[in-house]
C-alpha cells in the first residue's frame, strides 16, 4: 500500500522537460540561466504556500545557527535547502520522493556554485537512509499533506535528529470546515490527499518525541497573497514566465483557484509550527 500511494505521489509531482522549462522561463523573465540568483528563481523554487515569503518566515522562527547540519525532508527542487545554505551557512541535506526534482536541484544548486553545502537524495522521508542522530535540525514544507503514515514520518525525523534538535513543520492542514474541492496543487483527487488539524498535528508530534514551542497560522496571508496573484494573472493575460505552475502542470488555474476557494471556506489551514525533539 506505502508503495502504491508514493507511486501515485511521485506520479503526480513528476515532470518531463522540467529543468528546460525552469532555464526558460528564468531566461523569459530576465534572469540568468547559467548563474541564477537566488531572487530570480524565488517564484518556482519553494513549492509551499507564497514560497520564499514563507521560508524566510519559518526559517526565522527557529534558532538556526551557521554550521548546523539541517535535513530538509520533503525539499523539492532544493529552494529552502539552498536559503539555509547561502543565507545561513549551514550545511544541508534535502531528501525528496520524487526523482525530477532531485535531478533539477543538483543542477541549480552547482549553477549557484552551493553544491559543496548541500547534497541531495531521491528517496522516502519514511524510510531515509540516515543515520540516527544525523541533523542538527530539520524542516519540512508542504510534504506531510500526501503521507499517509504521519505518525511513521514525525518518527523518522525524531529518529534523524539529535535531541534538543528544532524542526520546523509547514503544512496545509485541515480547517474548522468540512469539505475540500479537488484537484489542489498537492493532489489530484482526495485519495492522495492526507490532511490532518493543528490539533491532530500537535498530538502526532508529541507522540513522536516532540514538544511544540511555536505555532502561527498563515490562513489570512495566504489568501491576500492568492487573490493578488490572480489578479496579477488576469491583468497580464496569463501566469508569468516563472512560476509554480510549471511545477503543477496544465490545471494549475484550477489547482490554485480550488487552494483559494479552500482557504476563504475555512476549510484548510497552512500552519507553521516550531518544535524541539525531547
């Protein structure tokens, strides 16, 4: 069953053509495709709620210090791993299921000359293969959301981490109302979609080992953001050249007008939380 679902998952995330389709779009919206900056590639890098805006929120919330080995599980093309490379010194590991996004963060991330600080691995944040003890820290943006064994995940990274270690969690999780429409940018339809509440978080976490020292819910933002990126859209005629919907594929309009309708209906909740393994 855990490898039927991570099938499903890593079909949905996986893109054919997708580093081309990143340079291009760098290139169509003035960056430089052979040394890109951080800055330019912000709007597809982070594939979390207002991406960058967000990392640079939820790094800030935890008491990263320069040299830390930090995991980040779950990381994408590698955005938030390169931020805590470059903006914070640190020494980062980033583990993701799916095999594309593994093979595009290698690339950036020599472009950025930061492949001596990070390293990569394609493979499950249920089974990684670390030791114990590993990190000094860990995050995790926008992944718990399509694992269907949370109390297995929040095991594993209490296992990678050493005691005293924060983690940072940032996931959708579920609203004070009932219902969801699909398809939404980490799902097609509702059977790879694994939504918990705060509260069902919370409880999952301490059992792991964790105790919750900071909480904030990005609800309010995330809709200002939303409707002001539709807006852009609609005055220019269609998305920018770079963006997240070269990662969410040809329904992205109706991926993230379903994600804003949600989050006006009170039905889902992207929520920061800051913990420390015990």
């Amino acid at each position: 069953m855990k490898h039927n679902l991570e099938d499903a998952v890593t079909a949905h995330y996986g893109r054919r053509g997708l580093l081309e389709a990143i340079l291009a779009g760098l290139e169509a919206a003035g960056g430089d495709s052979a040394r890109p900056a951080p800055e330019q590639l912000a709007p597809v890098d982070e594939f979390h709620t207002a991406g960058r805006i967000t990392t640079l929120k939820a790094l800030g919330m935890m008491p990263i210090v320069a040299g830390m080995h930090v995991l980040d599980a779950g990381c994408g093309i590698g955005g938030t791993v390169r931020v805590l490379a470059r903006e914070h010194g640190c020494r980062v590991t980033g583990i993701d299921l799916t095999p594309e996004y593994i093979e595009v963060a290698e690339t950036l991330t020599a472009r950025m000359n930061l492949d001596g600080a990070c390293t990569f691995h394609a493979g499950s944040v249920l089974a990684m293969p670390f030791a114990a003890g590993a990190f000094d820290a860990a995050v995790t943006f926008h992944v718990a959301m399509n694992i269907s064994d949370r109390a297995g995940f929040y095991d594993e990274l209490a296992r990678v981490l050493r005691p005293g270690a924060p983690l940072c969690v940032f996931d959708v999780m579920k609203g004070p109302a009932p219902g969801m429409v699909y398809p939404v940018p980490w799902a097609e339809m509702e059977t790879t979609s694994f939504l918990k509440t705060p509260a069902e978080t919370r409880d999952l976490l301490a059992a792991a080992g964790f105790k919750i020292h900071r909480e904030e819910s990005q609800r309010a933002f995330a809709i200002s953001f939303f409707r002001e990126a539709f807006a852009k859209a609609a005055k220019a005629g269609g998305p920018p050249p770079l963006g997240l919907h070269l990662l969410t594929g040809r329904n992205s309009p109706e991926k993230f007008a379903n994600y804003l309708q949600a989050l006006e209906a009170e039905q889902i909740d992207p929520v920061i939380m800051v913990a420390n393994r015990l």
